[in-house]
C-alpha cells in the first residue's frame, strides 16, 4: 500500500499533468479557431470561383468536354479529413457521426472512403479483441495484465464489436478480430482449462447469436403507461401512497416536480440518497420509489422516510424485473410536471432540483450536470472529478427508458 509520501508525489504529479493538459488544450483551441478563420476568409474567392465557372459552363454543350456530360452516378467517394490527435474540442466526434450518417444514407450505392487522420483511420478500422492477459511470469518487471478478464465481460465486450462491425462495415469487410492464437506464454487463450473450462468458446458463440439479433425497440409511453395500470390492477405491482399522495389524482399542475427512484438492495445507501432529497432548496413535490424486489431492508427504509417526509411519497412493490422496468413504471406513475431520475445509491446537491428546474423551459425538455463520485463511506473517492459543470438544457425529445439493469 501507498505511504503518505508516495500519495502526496501522485497528487502533484497529476496536477501538473492537468496544467500541460489544460496549455495544450488552449493551444489547439487557439489554431483550431485561426483555421476556421482563414477557411471563412477563402469563402468569397470560392463562391466568387464557382460563379464564373458556372457562368462558363452555361454557355457550352454537353458535348465540348467529357466532363460536362451528365452521367449516371454509381460510385461516390468519400474523404474523411479528421486530426490526428484529441484537443479539438467536438471535431472528430462530430466529423465521424456525419460521416456514419452519409454512409447510412448512400448504403445501396458503392461507398469508398479516403481517410486521413489518425482518429478517422482508427474509427473505420477493423475491431480486436482479447480474451485475457497476463504475461508477468515471463516479464516479471514489465508485465502486462488486463484486470478483471472473465468470460462473462470478454463475451460483453465481442458483442459490442461485433454490433459495431455489423454497422460499420459491409460485406467481405464485416471482419473482426481475436487476439488469442497461441498465446500461452501471455497468459491468453480461448481453449479449454482447469479455471473456466469452456466458458471463454461459449461466450464467444453467445456474443455471435447477440450480436445478430436486432436491436430492442423502445415501448410508446402510452403502451407503458396501459401496462403499468393493469399490472397495479391484477395486484402484479403493490402501490402504496403516503402524506399527500394517499388521496391525489391526475397531474400535480406545471411546474410540479416528480423524483422517480428506483431501488434494488441498496438499503445501506437509500437513507443518504432520500436524505439529500428532503434536504433540497426546492423540494420536490412527489417520490415515487419502485423497490425491484429487494430481499434487504430497502422497503422499511422507504417506509419509514415516507412517515415523515415533507412531500408525497408513493412506494411501488414489485417482483424484480430489472431496473428498466422499474424506471419505466415509476415514471408511468409519476404525476409532475416535470421528472427527475435517481439511482438509489445517489445523493443529490442541495440545488440540485432548482437549478436543473430553472435550466428548462419550452424549448428544452432534459438538463443534467456533472457528478462527483464517492465511496461507500460518502467520501470524495482518489481518482473523482472535483469540477461539477452547470446544468446543461438539452433540446425537447423525450422516450422512455430502455437501459437493463
């Protein structure tokens, strides 16, 4: 373990790894804004160029160059131009989603990318993976391993890239990759052996059966909303109203705030989680927590909050079904105007409800912030960002929960 000293050396060492980070950021921000400058300054000698040409072309035949002559178009050719490092802001990201939506858009035609970049030519490259490794045996000093490697998370991770590859690429280039021929003396094999037997190959022919079924469909709230009220009407789900919520019905009114929560065996963190929830300078005006079947104490914990909560409380019993239909019922129930999610394992800042409530307006419909991540003992956890960003509004569009737990 770490002394006092090391810890210490590993703080600053990191602060200043965040100021050259930060001066390099600045950097490229600056060059970046000076070639977007002078690309805006070539505009009129472009738009200028290609009135004159256009004016020339209006006075010939088809017939006075091959290249005036209209032909069927078969093949496109696309150039993707992104950097070949980060520090550029929304750049590549941007470049690479533009450059997957015309690819999607042209899919019945012949399609050849011209990439240059670093970022571009790793973004359309062929996908690896590996299934563990270890080599510390043989390199006891300079070792390598990957933590954590388990059958279960390497059968997660080929899926993933196996989706990606599907989407990606087409034909003959639908390729993907497994680093495991041979590999003993690294400690990375996808043979049978004494510590997992053949789990390594059944997650394998799992995450091809995955990877080729379509993606789920995201329910209509209404259907949602139909379902919830039969599963509380064949006694499926258990609700149970306290303080204001016991005689309520229909909407709350604009403006009204519903927290929708759902729980699973958490009951070590629910009374921190509802805690900062009474604790808010704009309380909100309903709870409704959806206990997904906890075998802990998560519902007397609920409970007894609900007692003396200073808004409505609405809890909801049912057999665990994952944290999707959890989410998805609580917010069929939910009567505000507007909803905010919590995991049951959050803590909300003290403002949390009213700046997120101010940053919405008719034009946007979702705001979110930054997190500060803590261990189990609410402390500030070594490696957490200490920079919480203001609520960021994000345009109106609203569906349903589709995440499993």
């Amino acid at each position: 373990m770490p002394n006092l000293k090391d810890l210490r050396k590993r703080i600053g060492s990191v602060r200043s790894t965040q100021q050259i980070t930060k001066a390099m950021k600045m950097v490229a921000a600056a060059r970046l804004r000076r070639a977007q400058e002078a690309a805006e300054r070539a505009r009129p000698y472009a738009a200028k160029l290609t009135e004159m040409f256009s004016a020339v072309v209006a006075g010939l035949s088809e017939e006075a160059h091959p290249l005036l002559a209209h032909r069927e178009e078969r093949r496109l050719d696309l150039v993707v131009l992104s950097s070949d490092r980060g520090l550029c802001g929304g750049y590549n990201a941007n470049l690479l989603r533009q450059a997957e939506a015309f690819r999607r858009e042209h899919a019945s035609q012949e399609l050849q990318l011209a990439l240059v970049g670093r970022k571009s030519l790793d973004h359309f490259k062929h996908r690896g993976v590996t299934p563990m490794w270890d080599n510390t045996a043989r390199r006891p000093h300079d070792g390598m391993i990957v933590d954590g490697a388990t059958p279960e998370l390497f059968g997660i991770w080929l899926e993933h890239v196996l989706r990606q590859t599907r989407r990606r690429h087409r034909d003959d280039a639908r390729l993907a990759f497994v680093n495991a021929w041979n590999e003993w003396a690294e400690g990375n094999h996808l043979e049978p052996d004494a510590r997992h037997g053949r789990r390594f190959l059944e997650a394998v022919r799992t995450a091809r059966v995955r990877a080729c079924m379509p993606d789920p469909t995201r329910p209509a709230f209404a259907d949602i909303v139909r379902a919830t009220n039969a599963a509380v009407a064949d006694g499926t789900i258990v609700v149970e109203r306290a303080r204001g919520a016991a005689h309520a019905e229909g909407r709350l009114g604009p403006g009204t705030i519903s927290v929708v929560m759902p729980a699973y065996n958490h009951a070590r963190f629910l009374a921190r989680a509802l805690d900062s929830l009474a604790a808010q300078t704009r309380l909100p005006d309903e709870l409704v927590a959806v206990d997904d079947g906890s075998t802990d104490d998560s519902v007397a914990t609920i409970r007894a909050f609900a007692r003396a909560a200073p808004f409505a409380v609405t809890l909801v019993r049912q057999a665990n079904a994952g944290a999707h239909v959890a989410l998805n019922r609580g917010m069929a129930m939910a009567r505000g105007d507007l909803l905010a999610l919590m995991n049951s394992d959050d803590a909300y800042a003290p403002e949390r409800l009213s700046r997120l409530g101010d940053a919405l307006d008719d034009a946007h419909a979702l705001a979110f912030s930054g997190v500060v991540l803590v261990d189990d003992d609410n402390r500030p956890a070594a490696w957490a960002p200490v920079f919480c960003p203001p609520p960021r509004p994000v345009p109106r569009k609203c569906s349903p929960s589709s995440t499993s737990r």
